[in-house]
C-alpha cells in the first residue's frame, strides 16, 4: 500500500527560529509533491508544490526533495505564532491519477 | 464570496440514519473530490468527479454514494451510518483532473451516536 509518513508532533520551536518538517513516501515512481497547512478546525490549504530534486523558495517556505532518498522536507525560516498549524505532506499517487495520498501531517507549535 | 462551500457544517445523527452532505464550487473547475479526515487527521480520498463523470472510486463501503448532477456539485449520500463513519468529510475541487492544487471546503463534522 502507498504511504506517506510523518511524525505527528508537536513539534515546538521559539518564535524566530526555523522549523523543519519531515515527510518519507513508498511510492517510487511519484513525481509530484506538495504541502499543506491546516489550522485547527480549519480546512487544509496548498502552501509549496515541489516536482524536481532540490530546494524550492516561496518566501519563508523552502521545500526539498530527494527523490533517491524518497524523502520531502519543508522549513519554515523566522517561525511566526501565526504558522502554528498542521502541515499535511501529500505525494500523488504515480501514474498521474490526480490521486493525492496525504500524511497524518506534523502539528507545529511555535512559541513566543 | 466562498469557493467551495459545504452543509451542513456540523452534522449530528443516530446510526442506522441516512444523511447526504452538499457541496458547490463557483470557481468553474472541472473537478470535484470527497475526503475523510479521521480523528488522527489521515485525510483519504473517497471519490473523485470529473465534468460530472465518476474517475477515482476508492474502497469506500457502498454505503457511500456520491452524486454529481452538474460539474459544480458533488453530493454524498450516506446510508445506514455506523459509529466509524463519524469525520470530517472535505469536499474539494481542482481547476482539472490531475491537477494536485486542491481548493478545500470547510468541512462537515459528522458525529454519528
């Protein structure tokens, strides 16, 4: 079965510092993968899709990925109170079915 | 003005009841998704729908029956609801299928007593 894992948390972090998320997959031949933020009670929201290997910038996100590694990442740099959250880490399913497969995601806490 | 809404947005029954859960999108895409997201937060993909045409159709219990009348909507109908049905159902679209940039509504909570 296609899986993506990540520890659920709580990840804690001082304001200002920079957090780092972790995601693995088992679906080898996936090419396409993607963050989401998710506020408490809230719905979830795209906040990085990554496609190659490497780092990819948005502003304070940076994704990575390795694909060899069969690993995702995001960091989070200046962690604000306001990105307190659960971030979903989500690999399509290979084949390009469109078929998202999402992590338990990680629950971020960042402290003032 | 909300892009994809959903009701109800909390939703309380017995089992054994049947309950249907609405969604509309107003942002002209082609396609429309359901997730469950359990009490862990593992958020699944139910079903998908493509200009009203059926496309992902997961192992769901055949309990579970969605219906897309036009490619704005996309209803699920749930019969005979069990205690494990209890969620948070997202309805979802994207601009097309294959698309991964999902738009979430704002989810149904359903509790089933």
């Amino acid at each position: 079965q296609k899986e993506v894992e990540q520890n659920s948390g709580p990840l804690s972090v001082p304001e200002g510092a920079i957090a780092s998320l972790n995601c693995t997959y088992s679906d080898r031949g996936s090419q396409s993968f993607f963050w989401y933020r998710q506020y408490s009670g809230k719905s979830p929201e795209l906040i990085m899709s990554i496609y190659s290997n490497g780092d990819k910038e948005d502003g304070r996100f940076t994704a990575q990925l390795n694909k060899a590694s069969q690993y995702v990442s995001l960091l989070i740099r200046d962690s604000q109170p306001s990105d307190s959250a659960t971030y979903l880490c989500a690999v399509e399913s290979s084949g390009n079915t469109g078929k998202l497969i999402f992590g338990q995601g990680t629950t971020l806490q960042v402290k003032p | 003005d909300t892009a994809v809404s959903q009701t109800p947005k909390y939703l309380v029954t017995q089992m054994g009841n049947d309950k249907s859960i609405k969604c509309e999108q107003n942002l002209g895409h082609d396609t429309m998704y359901w997730y469950k997201q359990d009490s862990k937060k593992f958020l699944k993909i139910m079903f998908s729908y493509n200009n009203k045409e059926l496309i992902i159709n997961e192992t769901v219990p055949n309990r579970f029956s969605p219906k897309s009348p036009d490619k704005a909507h996309l209803n699920l109908h749930i019969n005979s609801l069990e205690l494990g049905d209890s969620a948070v159902y997202f309805c979802a679209s994207s601009q097309r299928a294959g698309d991964e940039k999902l738009f979430f509504g704002s989810g149904t909570q359903l509790s089933v007593l």
